[in-house]
C-alpha cells in the first residue's frame, strides 16, 4: 500500500525512522515533507497527508506533530479522513478495524523510536473490519459517522 507521511518541525526527528519502519513493513512512502527541522505550520503538512489519502493517491497516511494532538485536530476537518493520536499499538490496530482511521497521529515530542517500529506495522497491519462479513456494526458505526461529516 501507498502511506503518505509528513511532518512539522517537532515530527521531523522522528520522520526517517517512521519512514524505515513504513518500509520494513512492506509499503511505499510519499513524502510530503517537512524536509528539515527549520519551523513549518502542521496544518500545511497535514493538508498534503490528507489531500494524497482523499485522492487514493495514498492509502493511509502518518502524521507526525509535537505532540500527535494538532494534526490530528487539523487532519478530522478534512472530509473523509479519519484520524487519531496513538501511542499503544492496541489503539493503533482497533482505530483501523473498528472505526476505519486512515491517518496515524504521532507525537514526535512524546514518543521514542522503538515505539514507532511498533505502532506503525499496527496500523499498517491492520484491516477495516466493516468491509468484511460479519462487520455490519462497525459498517453501521462509522456511517454514522460519516453521516454526521455529511449534515455539518
């Protein structure tokens, strides 16, 4: 699968050791940038991340902030994107499963890079259960949701 990955200068530490851990895991990146730790605005980041996922350019995307909380923030305001902060694989993997997140939210001032050769083959790992017999509920949630991104 196609991963979009970016990045604002407090994820930019973190980035190449997101980027190898995407490939170890057997996809191919497109990277976004930042492309250096000069400081960058997240929502200009997050934008592109999201703009690749809502075009199938990419299939997942990773974003990585300061603190995971602003580009997921910013990452939610974008229709069909379906973001979270997670920093234990478990979230990783069930924010796919149940709930169909397509952007992992990372923060690069919270986490280390032992934890990302962890959480990103979590999410990356991981199917949408509502595409799959027997996952009508969560199919029957996440329209909810999606109806609710539709009425606002």
């Amino acid at each position: 699968m196609k991963v979009a990955v970016g990045c604002d200068h407090g994820g930019f530490p973190l980035k190449s050791v997101v980027l190898e851990a995407v490939q170890a895991a057997g996809h191919e990146v497109i990277d976004v940038g930042t492309f250096n730790a000069d400081a960058v605005d997240f929502p200009d980041f997050t934008k592109k991340v999201g703009e690749k996922v809502q075009s199938g350019e990419a299939e997942r995307g990773i974003l990585i902030c300061g603190s995971g909380i602003g580009a997921a923030i910013a990452a939610n305001k974008m229709k069909g994107i379906y973001a979270s902060i997670c920093h234990d694989t478990y979230s990783a993997a069930q924010g796919v499963e149940h709930d169909a997140m397509n952007v992992l939210c990372l923060g690069g001032r919270v986490i280390g890079p032992e934890l990302v050769k962890v959480l990103v083959p979590a999410f990356l790992g991981t199917r949408y259960l509502g595409e799959v017999a027997g996952g009508e509920r969560y199919a029957r949630r996440v329209g909810k949701i999606k109806k609710m991104e539709e009425e606002n």
